[in-house]
C-alpha cells in the first residue's frame, strides 16, 4: 500500500487529472483512501455507476445507509475525484477501433516505492477458490430454504446446468453455506449469463451484487418480493417443489 501511494501520487501531481478511477478490489480498496488522504480529496468507494454532469463533474452512485438507498456523491471543491469501481457492476463496452489511449512511460523515484513491510508467508484459503464472478451461469440460494441441509438442492441444480453456486447473505451469516460464496454488497458482485435466485426475498444489498445479469430467474413464494421486480422471469411457488421439477427437466433434456 505504502509504494502504490507514493507512486499514485506522484503520477497525480505530474500530470492532474480531473478524475482517477480504480478498481474495488483487495489492493484497491487499501491504498486508494492512503491516496485521497494525501491530496486532501474526496473518495467515493465501492461505486455501482458513474456519469458526468452538465459542469464536469463525476457523479458517483454507491449504496449507503447499510444498502437501503442507492446515493449519488459529488466532490465539486476538490481535484481529483477520485472513486473505485466493484468488480462486473457495469456491462462490458463494445470494442471501438477508432479510440485509442497514450501510454506514458513515467519514471518513479526509487527511494519512493521502497516499502518497510514485506511478505512473511502466504497461506492458501481453500475457500476461495470459488469463484463465482466468472462464472456464466449461478444458482444462488437464501433465507427461504429453511436450513443448511436444504442447499443440496441448490448444489444439484448448479451440478445439472453446469453453473456455480451463490448465496444470500442471510445463508451465509447462518451458517448454512461459506462466505466465498456470497453475492451482493458485502460479498461479490457477478455479472453471469443466468444468474437463478431460490428463496432469495431481493434485499437492495444482494441486489446491488447481481442486478446486471444477463438473465434473472426468481423463484419465491412471495407474489410480492423484490427480487421480483428485477428479475426477467419469475416462479411463484414452494421452492421444495419447484427445484425438484427444474432439476429433473434439465436432467431429462441432458439424456
């Protein structure tokens, strides 16, 4: 973190952009706020969308109050604005032959990225080897399967069409299934082809984790439940009856 700033900062200075953008990840995350510190500047994280505004301005929309409101930020005193970006929240853009970037070779002062913490060991988490942000098809499930021993149906629909599995974070914080499989605002955010919500009521926080999916199944019981009002198709029905069917059809259609 501590060479990434320095060298963040003194690429800024040089050449001041009016707006920096990096990525929500890990090593984002860390040394970006160091960034926004040292320049005296404002910082908007984890944003969902971004646009600009008829002054220049970059308008950052993030999630706030715990996930309740979608909120858009600006930062109309201080330059750069600065903000991070979650991982697949926003679609791919069409590939454009007539753009093209410079790249600049800048020298950095050594003496500037030399770090006074280095890495002692590195110990494997087995866990996070699940990677559902790349995955193309996901079959997530949530509150409404009752318990841990119910996502046996989640794992043979995922087993049957090929796809990962996700969950909501009320499964998680239950118990019933590992945290490097949640999706939303506090846990990944997945952009699949088909991303197939069971027993998932659509809480603003899981939906700001899978929203930009090409295709969204739901299957609730509730007539009412948000995750309804995003999603392309929608099955009103018991889960336990509904999964066993969509389970066997597919399995049929793979003989």
């Amino acid at each position: 973190d501590e060479s990434y700033t320095n060298a963040m900062v003194e690429l800024i200075e040089a050449y001041r952009p009016e707006i920096v953008l990096a990525g929500a990840t890990s090593i984002g995350r860390a040394f970006i706020p160091r960034v926004a510190a040292r320049l005296k500047t404002g910082l908007t994280a984890d944003c969902t969308a971004l646009s600009i505004d008829d002054k220049g301005n970059l308008m950052q929309t993030r999630p706030a109050f715990g996930g309740n409101i979608m909120a858009t930020i600006l930062c109309t005193r201080f330059r750069p604005q600065l903000a991070t970006v979650r991982h697949k929240v926003m679609k791919e853009a069409a590939p454009n032959s007539g753009r093209g970037g410079v790249v600049i070779n800048f020298e950095i002062d050594k003496d500037k990225i030399s770090s006074r913490t280095k890495v002692l060991k590195t110990v494997e988490d087995l866990e996070e080897k699940v990677n559902i942000a790349e995955a193309d098809i996901i079959v997530s499930g949530g509150r409404g399967l009752k318990g841990r021993e119910n996502f046996r149906l989640i794992y043979e629909l995922a087993e049957t069409l090929g796809a990962a599995v996700g969950a909501s974070r009320a499964a998680v914080d239950k118990g019933w299934i590992p945290y490097s499989h949640q999706v939303g605002q506090t846990g990944k955010t997945v952009c699949p082809k088909l991303y197939i919500a069971v027993g998932i009521s659509g809480a603003i926080q899981h939906l700001v984790g899978m929203q930009s999916s090409d295709k969204i199944l739901a299957i609730n019981r509730d007539p009412h439940a948000p995750i309804f009002r995003v999603a392309d198709f929608g099955i009103v029905g018991d889960l336990f009856d509904v999964v066993p069917r969509l389970i066997e059809h597919f399995k049929n259609l793979k003989r």
